[in-house]
C-alpha cells in the first residue's frame, strides 16, 4: 500500500485503527479481533501513530473465555450507551452476542435471551449498536419472546436505529412470538417515525398477527391517530378483519376512539361490516357504551336497527349493558323498541333481566310493553328469577300484565 493510499483511507482515524478497519476485510475478521505488533513484539495501540516504513505483524486472536461479571459488564455498557466501556470489553476481545444475564426490566417480563444488541437498539444507543455491528453481533439472533434486534428497535421507537438495521439488512417481516412484524410493534407503540421509516423500506401494512390482527387495527385499538393515518396513506386495507372478522372500524368503536373511527370513515372504511357475532361498528359502541362514536356512526346512516346473529338490536345491547345515554340517543333516532330477538327477548326484557332500572323506566314511560319471550318469560319474571324487586316493583306498577299477578307474587 502506497503512502498516499494509506492517508487517504485513514483520514478521520487514527493510524493503526485505519489500518485494522483495511485488513479486516481481507481476513475475514473484525478489528477487535486483530491485534498489530511491531517486529519486537509490542502490541500496537489503535491510537498508535504509524511514521515511515515499517514491518507489522498481524495476530488473530479467538474470542476469550467470559465471566457472568464479564457478560453482565458488556449488557451494562449496551444499557448506558457507554461506547468507551463497550468498545475496551470488544478488545478483549469479547464475543458480542454472549450473556446469560437478562436486565431486571426485561426478567421482570419473563423475558430472557434478548442480546446486548437488542437491549441498546430499545434503548435507541445508535453508538454502541454500530459498535456491536462492526463486531459482527447476530442481528436475528432472537430472545425468548421470538425478537431480534429490529423488533426491539421498534418498540423502543428510535428511527436512527431502525434505519440503521435496515441499511445492514435486517429481516422487516421477522414474526415474533405473537405473529408480529416490527411494524406491528411499532404500531402498536405509536412510534410515527419508526413506521415511515418502515414503510420506506416495504413493511407489510397487511401483515397479520396471529389473532389475525393487521398494523392498521393494532393502530387503532392503541389510538395512535397518526399512525392510523400513515397506514391508510401507504394502502393499508381499511376493511380486514381478525379472525373474529373485528374490522379497525369495529375496534375502534368498541373502545371509543373517537378520532380513529372518523379517519377511518373519511377513508371509506365500510360501516356495517359484521364480526363473526354478527355485530356491526354501530352494535359494538351502543354495547360498550360509546356514545360520541355512536353519534358519529349514526351520521353516517348506519343502521340503528342492525341485528346480530341472534337477533339482537343495539337497543337491546345498550340496555342489557346499563347504557342508558346510548338508550336515550336510540330512542330519540327512533330505534325500534319492541323488536325482539330470536327467542322473542325485547329490548325491556334484556333491561329487566340485568336489573337496569332506569334504563326499565325510560322504556316504559317511551311506551315499552312487557310482552312475553318465546319461552313465555315476561319481563317480570325475567327480573324476579335473578332477584331485581325494584325492577319487579316498577314493572307490577306501569304494566297492565304485571298488575293481574297474585298478590303473593314478589
């Protein structure tokens, strides 16, 4: 190697190092497992300043026997981003992907195996995770949860890091445990950067887990807003179902995200689309209660009267389910009062028979009728078989029915 070749590839590092970086492509080892020496013997510093001619003899060493002081010490140095500590305990040199010890934070979780690589790429220590990589740690090495270091990158949301991996060809559709890639993870946690940064690089927006659950609707059960609206720019199917048949427009509005469910419907997501029960977006937030998503479901025309696979209503929902705002919206929008289900249960029975005794009152005074099930079970008796007497009493009191019982009747 000429003089002028030797500057011009150490310029910015020092002399020996700039040379250790040159031969470790034409040994086939890192730089942390060469060692430089003069004629005399003397191990050569990366620091060491190389003047004029001279003979250097290059040694290849193993990587050294370790303590579980020792593994602890590089997972630390991981942990801290300590880069002077990581790269003195390299030299050694110390094989990068070895350590029995977990991190308290990550044992607590049952989680073990998980590499010093993975823990400082969660960490978001882009200096040390390009350490550990120019020593040559096992990206896909994976921990007991199924997650390498991309997956743990993502989690922990550094977008330096992530693309980082990606440029050393990290696997972007790596499962883990759950089924889930990086992007569902990163999803998940509401790390925007991290899935544009994903995306770029050709994530599958329509990836599902092992619940059939796609990034899109893992976004959405999270409120991440504006990951929902990243995945929806890049394609993202609005419309997928689970393996419930749960859409993101059903997720969100069984957990009343609001935000969330407008996007989705500004994306054309499809409104009456049913699970396997047969409940629809509008069902899931008169069930649960939601009652701006409600609202908003019902400005877009879905059907209040809905039924689910046996014949249940949203009204009949909401009043098995204390709603009673969601009921009072029902019965404002004219949602059918007497429409049964298919053992001829009304939405006053299912009210009566969780002892909903407002909910009772409002759809008596609404003009409720205590008509018997296809069992023959009344409203009444539905309240008194699982002991609701003040449902009982209102119902003796406002339905003609009910007031010809014998007066021995509870």
């Amino acid at each position: 190697m000429s003089v002028e070749e030797f500057r011009e590839m150490s310029r910015g590092l020092p002399p020996a190092r700039a040379l250790k970086q040159r031969l470790q492509s034409l040994c086939g080892e890192t730089r942390f497992k060469l060692r430089l020496c003069s004629m005399e013997g003397d191990v050569l510093a990366d620091d060491a300043v190389l003047d004029g001619p001279m003979q250097i003899q290059l040694v290849l060493l193993s990587f050294c026997p370790t303590s579980e002081a020792e593994e602890a010490e590089l997972m630390a140095a991981a942990q801290d981003n300590d880069v002077e500590s990581m790269e003195r305990i390299l030299l050694r040199p110390q094989h990068p992907d070895v350590c029995r010890t977990a991190p308290p934070a990550l044992s607590a979780r049952g989680i073990f195996g998980t590499t010093p690589l993975a823990w400082a790429c969660y960490q978001g220590h882009l200096d040390v995770a390009c350490l550990l990589l120019e020593a040559r740690a096992a990206m896909e090495k994976t921990d007991n949860k199924d997650r390498a270091a991309l997956a743990w990158a993502c989690v922990g949301g550094s977008p330096e890091v992530v693309r980082r991996l990606l440029e050393d060809a990290a696997q972007v559709e790596r499962l883990d445990h759950l089924g889930r890639t990086p992007l569902a993870l990163a999803c998940i946690e509401g790390h925007v950067e991290v899935v544009h940064v994903l995306l770029e690089a050709g994530a599958d927006t329509g990836r599902p887990d092992n619940f059939g659950a796609a990034p899109l609707a893992l976004a959405c059960s999270q409120d991440r807003l504006e990951v929902v609206r990243l995945l929806l720019e890049a394609g993202a199917d609005k419309d997928a179902a689970d393996s419930e048949g749960e859409t993101a427009l059903s997720c969100a509005s069984k957990l009343g995200r609001l935000e969330v469910a407008r996007l989705l419907l500004e994306a054309g997501a499809d409104v009456e689309k049913a699970d396997t029960d047969g409940l629809a977006p509008f069902s899931w937030a008169c069930a649960t209660f939601r009652v701006e998503v409600a609202r908003l479901l019902l400005r877009v025309r879905a059907d209040i009267d809905r039924a689910d696979k046996v014949g249940r209503t949203p009204l009949s929902l909401a009043c098995a389910a204390r709603g009673l705002e969601i009921v009072h919206m029902l019965l404002e929008a004219s949602a059918a009062l007497e429409k049964a289900d298919n053992s001829g249960r009304t939405p006053l029975s299912w009210a009566c028979g969780h002892g909903r005794l407002k909910i009772a009152r409002v759809l008596l005074a609404a003009g409720a009728e205590a008509t018997p099930d296809s069992s023959g079970q009344t409203p009444l008796d539905w309240a008194k078989s699982v002991g609701h007497a003040d449902v009982a009493r209102l119902l003796r009191l406002n339905t003609p029915t009910a007031r010809k019982r014998p007066r021995n009747d509870p």
